[in-house]
C-alpha cells in the first residue's frame, strides 16, 4: 500500500534529476537562450523579400544591423532584436515591413482551449506566439495550466505560485472585497451593507500591493512576455471555491480581464492564452478574459468527442454565469453575457496521407462549417522533436536536421499562423 510519503519520496527522487533534465534542454546555466536567424531566414521567411534585395540594402546602408558574419563569411547570422530593427527601417516597393495593427485598439487576446489533454493546446500557443514575434509583434503569454508546460517551454522553470494566474485571481479577491466595503451605504435605501472579511492569512501574502508588472516575467525572446504558471498553482479551484465562499458577490470570472484592463493597451499587440484541460476557475478567466477562441483537437473520434462535450460544457457554464451576474461586469470592460469576436477549430497531429485523419477534418468541417480553419497542424518528425526539446520548430536550429524536414515543419505551422492572423484581424475591429 502506497500513501503520501510513497509520492514525496518519488517526487524527492525526480527532483535530484531534474537539473540534469534541464541541462538537455536548456543551456548548461539552466537559462534558455535564443538562437540567431541566418540571413536567408530573415529574407525568405522572416521578412519576406528577396535574398538578393535584402542583401543589397544591407550592402547600401552600413546604418543597418549587419548581423554576426560566420568564418568563411557565407552567411551572416541576426538576433530577433536586429531583425525587428531592420523591420522597422526598411521598405520594399515604398511599403513597411511591419505587421498589421488596427490604431487606437489595445491588444488583440486569443484563448487556446480544449477539454482533452493532449490536444496540442500548449504547443499551438507556442508556436502562434513565436510565429507572431517573428512577424514583428510584442506579445504577452498567459499560462493558466498547472502543469506549466508552456512557462517551461519558454524558460520559466522556478515559479512561485504567488506570481501565477492564482496571484492575480487573490489580488483580485482583496481588491474587490475592498472595493465593495468600501460602498458602505446603498445607494437606493441607505442602510449599512454587510462588511465582507477576508482572512488575515489571505491578506497578509502582500499580494493587494503587488503591480501588474510584477507577474510578468521577460523570455529569451525578447518581444515575448510571460505570465507564468507552476505546478503549485494546481490548487487555485480549492482556493477559488474558498474564496467565493468568503465573498459570493466576487465576481470571480473576471478577475484576469480586470488585471489585463490595468495593462496599458499599448503595451503588447496579441495576448495569447494557454488553458487547462478542464472548465474550472482558471479555464473560465481565459474564456472570460478572451476575444477569440480557438479550440485545437486532434484527428481522432474520442477527441471529436470530446471537443464536443467541451463546447457544450462550456456553453452550459456561460448560461448560468449570464443569469447570476447581469449587465456589465465591475472593473472591466465585459459586458454580460460572454460574446466572442469569433470561435475557430483547429485540427492538429494531422497527416494528410492519412484516410482517417482526412475524413475526420471533412465531419469537422460539416459540423462546424466555416469556424474550422482550412490549415491544419500536420505531424511531422521537427513537430515531435519540439516537444521532445521543449521548443518550437522555430527555435530548432535547421542544421540540427534535414532542411527540408525542418521547411515541412515550419510549412505549416506558418500556414496556420497566417490564418490565425488573418482572423485576428478580422476580428480585431469588434472589439
């Protein structure tokens, strides 16, 4: 028989490993560094020019990041800060190279969420927000998932439970609460309204004081930010059915709009959101918080199946926070009930040579009609080894495999990306 102590002791064991494990995927200093682009990256698919163009303004203008040169002087080698330097100053055919962005509108938030773990959730969110860097704009990720694969993905590996998207959610608990006792009349009859307590083990975690910025942490990519997640975070349901217990007027479902309201609207151009496999507290701060969703699912049956429990759950959960809170919301911009921009389903891990992957996209695509995207993610061997090393096919180093393997890859995930963005766009001005 196996109790507690059985699991703090594997857990013990794991821990005296995990150094080493990082040291496989990240650098031996335990940060995660990224890599350089070559020119002809930057040129075919960075930027999208000719080579020879690109070559020629940086022949033309000794101003212009030039890049680290190899020995041999074949190939000139840029950080994502010089590429995004060169975005900005230069033109082709009088047009700038920088991405689309509709004036005066704050960032754009997409919510990547699916109730079947495995879907791809973490990895699609990675590689939009890399894709979406690469393209030249400022993102923010916002890991609401306990298991914390993207924070580690992204570097995040040491991670107080304080600074996740459960601190956000506390702070908002206090603030709140504060902001409700704080109206100590009502306003049509004038008497006193009860005065709401929170424990002082609760208030006393200093999280009321703490800045928005302060749970926002920097990437190796230096356009990337990252509201983390840890495995400690796992029990913010708990603490979120505690909390509303202590205050049942809190609207908890807003807590992560409020905190992304706080955020200066020029600040980040996409905000993406990687949720939990499952509709909890978390999961409803993201759908809350989000403009779009987009739901990925793998080509399987029991995933379809799944995918459809999911939207329906969901929508059930969206009906009954409609009718306990009407109106807007306080503290955010949200309006009840929950209206998205747009909703879009993604199919992942597919193989186009394969006869049951294919027909699931088509019964996906009869069902959900014009909200299945037309790329799908295929499963390629550089889409494998970026899980495996805990990176995208854009941090992979092309030299590390057959460039045409890694072109396949990157192929489509690229596809995916552009629709992701032109849907963004389209849904952008409805915000």
């Amino acid at each position: 028989m196996y109790t507690y102590e059985e699991l703090s002791h594997l857990q013990a064991q794991s821990l005296k490993l995990q150094s080493w494990i990082r040291q496989q995927t990240f650098s031996p200093e335990n940060i995660k560094y990224l890599r350089r682009f070559s020119s002809w990256e930057v040129a075919e698919l960075i930027l999208g020019i000719n080579q020879s163009t690109f070559r020629g303004r940086l022949a033309s203008d000794p101003n212009l990041p030039s890049g680290e040169v190899e020995p041999d002087g074949r190939q000139r080698w840029f950080t994502l800060d010089e590429i995004n330097e060169l975005r900005r100053r230069i033109k082709v055919n009088k047009k700038s190279l920088l991405p689309p962005r509709p004036e005066g509108k704050r960032a754009f938030r997409a919510a990547i969420a699916n109730f079947k773990g495995g879907a791809g959730k973490s990895t699609v969110a990675l590689h939009f927000a890399h894709a979406a860097a690469l393209d030249g704009y400022r993102v923010l990720l916002v890991d609401f998932d306990p298991q914390a694969t993207l924070s580690h993905s992204m570097g995040l590996t040491d991670v107080a439970e304080e600074y996740t998207v459960w601190g956000i959610m506390a702070r908002d608990l206090i603030r709140e609460t504060d902001r409700m006792n704080a109206a100590v009349v009502g306003a049509a009859s004038g008497t006193a309204l009860p005065q709401r307590q929170i424990p002082a083990s609760i208030r006393e975690m200093g999280l009321d004081a703490l800045r928005p910025a302060d749970f926002i942490k920097a990437s190796a990519w230096s356009t990337i930010d990252v509201v983390p997640s840890c495995a400690n975070a796992a029990f913010v349901e708990f603490a979120s059915a505690q909390y509303r217990h202590l205050n049942p007027e809190w609207s908890f479902f807003a807590c992560v709009s409020r905190y992304l309201d706080s955020i200066p609207h020029d600040a980040y151009d996409l905000i993406i959101f990687d949720c939990p496999p499952a509709i909890g507290y978390q999961s409803m701060n993201a759908v809350f918080a989000a403009d779009m969703l987009y739901i990925p699912s793998g080509p399987g049956y029991w995933e379809y199946d799944s995918t459809t429990s999911f939207i329906g759950q969901l929508a059930e959960a969206l009906e009954d926070l409609s009718a306990g809170y009407q109106g807007s919301v306080p503290g955010c911009h949200m309006t009840l009930p929950k209206a998205f921009a747009d909703i879009k389903f993604l199919m992942t891990r597919y193989e186009p040579g394969n006869e049951l992957h294919r027909a699931m996209y088509e019964a996906f695509q009869k069902v959900f009609g014009e909200h299945v995207t037309t790329n799908p993610v295929e499963m390629t061997r550089a889409v494998e080894q970026s899980g495996r090393f805990l990176a995208s096919v854009y941090e992979i180093d092309y030299r590390d495999m057959t460039r045409e393997t890694w072109r396949r890859a990157r192929a489509s995930f690229d596809r995916a990306y552009e629709e992701f963005r032109g849907n963004i766009i389209t849904a952008w001005d409805k915000i």
